[in-house]
C-alpha cells in the first residue's frame, strides 16, 4: 500500500493557465499521445472559432452569388452559426468553470495507491475508489500530476513532486501497468510527450 504524500490539494496550487493545461492534458489526450503538440483550450477554442466563422462567411457568399442550393447553403450557415455561439459560450464559461474547480477541491484528502486500484478517503471515510483496471493514464508533467479513469468523470489532480512521482512510479510498477505513466512537457505554449 503506498500512501500519496501530501495528497491535500490547496487551490492556491493552481494557476488559471496550470488549471488549462491540465484540461489540455485530460481532454485531448489522444492527440497528445499521437505526438502532436496541443496548445491550451484558450487557443484552441480561438481557432475553432475563427475557422467557423469563415466557413459562415464563406457559406453566406456562396448563397447570395449563387441561386442554385440555396436551401442547403442556409442549413450549413445556420449549423456554422451554431457552432460559432457554441464556441462562444465555452470560452466565456473557461473562468466559471475554473472557478467551481477550485470550489469542488476536497480539503482534506488522503489517497491509497494499493494491490486494489485507487482510493481517495476525506475526513477518514472513502469517497473514491477506482480498480487498476479502469486506469485510463496518469500524467506527470512540472506543475501537476493527473490521472485519468474509465468508466468515470472522476479525474485526480495533485500538484507535482518528485516524491509524489516515485510513489505513482512505484505504485504503477507492481499493480498497474507503468506504460499508462507519459511524462508530459510544456514549452512555448505547447504540451507534448517528453
């Protein structure tokens, strides 16, 4: 049974631009794990965005030029101009949805990384309990560690030490399967693997 040191999480440990990378991280980890650099949700919300509404404006031309599909070529506007408010809407909730993060964090934690799977107890009694089985990834990156579940919205965050990173290492080595640990690395406002 390995014990998580210091598996308290304190919101002061997450920054707005850490709280995006770790999204970046657990939301589009399969391009991450093809080897393609993914920029934080900020940027990548942006260019959706401005990709749509040149596929609008592109779409709007086409119907005013041309009689022929008219039908059609409203329905690609109206589907475009969906996806623009949908955009829209994401990026102005990214700072709500930061802020409930850092409401939602237990105070008082303690995680068990044993032959069962994960365990997250709070004030002694276990509210989480995840099998090896269901362990999607675990990332370890600088500023935070992040493990990822099926079957789950669960998701585990704490922020990095190398004592802590032993520990998972440790833990993955004898019950789990070291090949779902990837070491991330962000630089110049990308993530890929190390």
């Amino acid at each position: 049974m390995i014990k998580l040191t210091d598996s308290n999480i304190n919101p002061k440990d997450y920054s707005y631009e850490q709280w995006l990378w770790i999204n970046a991280a657990l939301d589009r980890t399969q391009p991450v794990l093809d080897g393609k650099a993914v920029h934080d949700l900020r940027k990548q919300y942006n260019n959706d965005f401005v990709l749509l509404v040149i596929m609008a404006i592109l779409a709007a031309i086409i119907y005013i030029k041309v009689e022929d599909y008219r039908m059609e070529l409203s329905a690609l506007i109206t589907i475009f101009g969906i996806y623009a408010v949908t955009h829209i809407y994401r990026m102005i909730t990214l700072k709500s949805r930061y802020e409930r993060f850092l409401g939602a964090l237990p105070a008082d934690t303690e995680i068990i990384l044993d032959e069962t799977g994960f365990s997250q107890f709070e004030a002694n009694k276990r509210t989480v309990h995840v099998p090896w089985k269901d362990f999607q990834l675990c990332f370890i990156a600088e500023d935070f560690i992040a493990m990822k579940f099926e079957n789950t919205k669960y998701r585990f965050v704490t922020k990095y030490s190398k004592e802590k990173e032993e520990q998972i290492l440790e833990a993955f080595g004898t019950w789990g399967n070291v090949d779902l640990v990837k070491h991330l690395k962000v630089e110049n406002g990308k993530m890929s693997l190390k």
